[in-house]
C-alpha cells in the first residue's frame, strides 16, 4: 500500500520560499505591524481543526504570508528588552541541521558527540574545571532547577538518606538562600523540589544590589538556631534587574564554613566574565558546586539552551538516572565494535537531565563558537558592555535623565525626570514612554522598579545592536520625555 500524502514530508527543497521569507524577516524593514495587525492574522489562522489537508504549499504559503511577517522582532537593532533575543545565521543552520539530521541527542552520531563537546569548549571559555559535567536544558528555569536537584541530592546525603529513592525526610527543615534580587525560577526550583518556596530566604542587598555576607551569616545562624539547616547558599552572577553580581568569592568562603552546596545562578551574566574590566568580580565561580548559564541570551544560540554544570558527575547521575527499561538499555548490544549508529549510546546524556527525548542542543553552541571563537564572544561582550557605559555616560551628561542603579554588566537602569514631579507621577510619565518607543518600534526596552522608582531599563544581548541604537535610545527618551511633562500640567497645578 503507498502513502501518496507521505511523498512530501521529506522533501526539503520546498523550503526555498521561506528561507526566502525567512531572510526577508531577519531585515526588519519598516514598522513592526504584528499587534496592530493581530485581528487579521488570528481571522486568516483561527479555522476549525481541518478534515481534510491542505497540502504542504498551503502552510508554505501561509507561513509566508501570514505568520513569518507577523512574527517577533526581538532581533531588531533596537530591541534590547529584557534578557532576550533572537538566534544569529550559525545557530539558525545548525538548528535547522540538526531538526533533519540529529533529532535525537542519543546514539552515536555527530550531534551527540557535540553535545560533549561544545559542553568542553563552554568550560574552557569560562575557566571551569576539567572534571565538572555538564547538561543542555531548556533554558535558565531547568538549568537552576537541576543544579538545585543536584543540591538537595548532596544535602541529604550528608545526612545519610537517599533523596532520589526515599524521598526528604520528614524530621529535617531545609532552607535556600540567596539574595533577595534573585530570579524567581529559583523559588520556583524549591517549590518543585519540594523545598518550599517559602523556604528560599531573600537576603538582603547592599546599596549596590549586591547579596549582603554579613545579613547572610546572620540568618542562616538564626535559622540554625530554629532547627533549619541550609540546603544551598545561591550567588547571582548578574542579577536580570540591574546586572549586579553577588560576591562569589565571600559566598563560597561561608557555603565551606556551613558545610553547604555553592549555586551560582549564571543564566544571564555568565559570560561576562570574558571582560577582563570586571572579570575579578566573578572570584570564586570556578569553586563553586554548580553553575546555570544560558546560550541562548548572550551568545544568541536558539531560544530553548541552557546549561547545568555540576562539579561532581556521580552526583548528577544518582539525582537524575532513569531506571533500566527493556525497549531502551535491553535493546544496546554489548558488541565490541558498533557498526550501526544504534549500537551504543554515544555520549550518555539522559541519565543526568530531566529529559530523556531530546534534541541536540550542543551543534547551536558549537556553530556559534566555531564562527567566531573566543576572541569573537569576548568582542561582543565588551561591545555590549561599553555600550551600556555609553548610555549611561549619555545619562550624566543629560539635564533630563536619571540613572538608578550602577552599571555593571550591559543593563542601564534610568529614567526621564523632572522637578516638579514626584516619584508617582514620574512612573507613569516613563510608563508612558516607554509604551511610546515601543509603540514607534525602533526601540525596544523593557522596565523595572527600583526602590519605588519604574526604571528604563535597556539590556544589550542582542548582536544586532548599534552604537547609534544606544544614541537614540537616550535622544527619543528625553524628547519622548519633555513631550509627556505637558500632559502633567494638571497635575502640576494641583
């Protein structure tokens, strides 16, 4: 029996048109529609689940004309909101590759010898040591989140009891800590984990948003005092709201002293380390018992890559193994020689994650660093970073805009500011504003609240940038600024 539908399900070379799109897109030519034309294209997409097929040049023609053009320009030169944006050429192609030709991790093929090995390039990049073992994930979320796992593996252990088989026992309280600027995934981690979110103690930050050593010392000791013992102390190597980073070096000094697990949470500014002005300030990571960092933010690997570097390998594989199955371990051979792909599993890679399908997440970071090596992720991350110096030097020099937080990675945090306006009025001004950028579409900021204060809040990841986006950036921010001052005059009055 033939499967005539089936005849073009491989057929690659159907995909000419929308790479063609696909280019189109990645120039970002004119105004960014997609919302304002978003009842059009939810009309032409929102049909009834089809009886019948349409044919592959149906959805190549809808792709095209519909869902490409009104997809998310998070790679405009201009975006730099939050800590996101989309993939460059290398880590397209190697996705796409990797879609055909490695979709699956496992068995012995290209792509899952790259998995091992792009993990190796990661770690001589940052200077981590030979014998730590590291894991692809989705992202941030899951990196902390197996990081953490391995954390609770290793703490009760030291109490004698085998989490991963017997589960946390019930006499003993257990408490995270890390500072109160923290990513929320981390309290989501304890809350999967079974931790408690309420159970991850914020400690407090100094005037430079950095985890405060001494209040840390003194709560884990009143903890202590209340029967809790510390599970994880968790170091933010550049916190999403400002870029601060913990100090690493004096966290790792108190995790030995506690006889507690040392996190470094990475997910964001991990890379900075490879800038030499700051690259002290990252003391102590490499002693550290585990890592989460995140291609896809700064090195603009695809959406969906992440990384868990845990120090000790065993440890990862007795929190994650997956118990033998037949249809899985039963069907590997023992031969000597593998003569098919299928033979052996290559790099073992499910027993020390969450996933056991998976697909190759390794060929994205190892393009991206085979394109441009380490001198080239080391340019970027300066650029990035002077760029953010830029603004905020274009900051001072303003009578109109306020910095609020100090500059240390690629994040600058300002606002528009005036006299005669007090801080509420002055967050919904730059509210404003900032939906005015957005809305005019060449810049793209996200924002954030500091001590009160709604924050501009530019983050450049995005290899697109330009120094010119910086400029204008500060330019439209106090003409945007000095426009809206009028709409106040009511309030003004009063």
């Amino acid at each position: 029996m033939s499967y005539p539908d089936d005849a073009a399900f491989g057929d690659l070379s159907a995909l000419k048109s929308l790479l063609e799109e696909l280019d189109r897109f990645n120039q970002f030519d004119g105004p960014d529609q997609a919302g304002r034309r978003q009842a059009a294209w939810k009309e032409q997409l929102g049909i009834p689940l089809p009886a019948t097929g349409a044919g592959l040049g149906t959805v190549l023609d809808e792709l095209n004309e519909w869902i490409v053009p009104n997809g998310l320009r998070n790679g405009h030169p201009g975006f730099s909101g939050w800590v996101t944006t989309s993939p460059t050429t290398s880590g397209t192609a190697a996705v796409l590759a990797s879609t055909v030709a490695g979709s699956q991790r496992v068995w012995v093929h290209a792509f899952n010898y790259l998995e091992h090995l792009s993990l190796e390039w990661l770690k001589q990049l940052f200077g981590f040591p030979d014998q730590w073992h590291g894991t692809y994930t989705t992202g941030g979320s899951s990196a902390n989140l197996i990081a953490l796992g391995a954390a609770r593996q290793w703490a009760v252990e030291q109490q004698g009891v085998d989490p991963s088989m017997t589960g946390l026992p019930q006499d003993l309280k257990w408490r995270i800590y890390a500072s109160s600027e923290v990513h929320h995934v981390v309290n989501r981690a304890a809350a999967v984990l079974g931790i408690g979110r309420r159970n991850v103690i914020g400690v407090p930050v100094n005037s430079v948003g950095e985890l405060d050593p001494a209040a840390l010392r003194a709560r884990i000791q009143a903890d202590r005092n209340e029967g809790f013992l510390p599970m994880a102390i968790v170091a933010t190597a550049g916190t999403v709201n400002t870029g601060a980073i913990d100090p690493i070096r004096e966290l790792r000094t108190i995790a030995t002293e506690e006889n507690t697990w040392l996190h470094v949470d990475g997910a964001y500014g991990m890379f900075g380390i490879l800038d030499d002005r700051i690259r002290d300030r990252y003391d102590g990571v490499a002693e550290a018992d585990s890592v989460a960092l995140d291609p896809h933010k700064w090195l603009a690997a695809p959406v969906g890559n992440g990384v868990a570097m845990v120090r000790d390998r065993g440890l990862l594989g007795r929190t994650f193994t997956l118990e033998p199955a037949a249809y899985l371990e039963g069907s590997i051979g023992e031969q000597s020689e593998v003569e098919s792909p299928f033979d052996a599993f290559g790099e073992i890679l499910h027993e020390y994650n969450l996933d056991q399908s998976a697909p190759s997440r390794g060929v994205q970071v190892w393009a991206i660093l085979r394109e441009i090596g380490r001198d080239g992720i080391t340019r970027r991350i300066k650029r990035h970073n002077d760029f953010a110096r830029h603004l905020s030097q274009l900051v001072e020099q303003s009578g109109h805009l306020e910095q609020l937080a100090p500059v240390v990675l690629s994040i600058c945090c300002f606002r528009f500011t005036h006299p005669d306006l007090n801080d509420g009025q002055l967050n919904e001004l730059n509210r404003q504003l900032v939906a005015r950028l957005r809305a005019e579409g060449d810049l793209v900021p996200s924002t954030t609240v500091l001590n009160g204060k709604l924050a501009i809040r530019p983050c450049y990841i995005n290899p697109r940038v330009r120094q010119s986006d910086v400029e204008l950036l500060a330019r439209r921010s106090e003409e945007i600024g000095a426009e809206l001052v009028s709409s106040f005059r009511d309030s003004l009055a009063d």
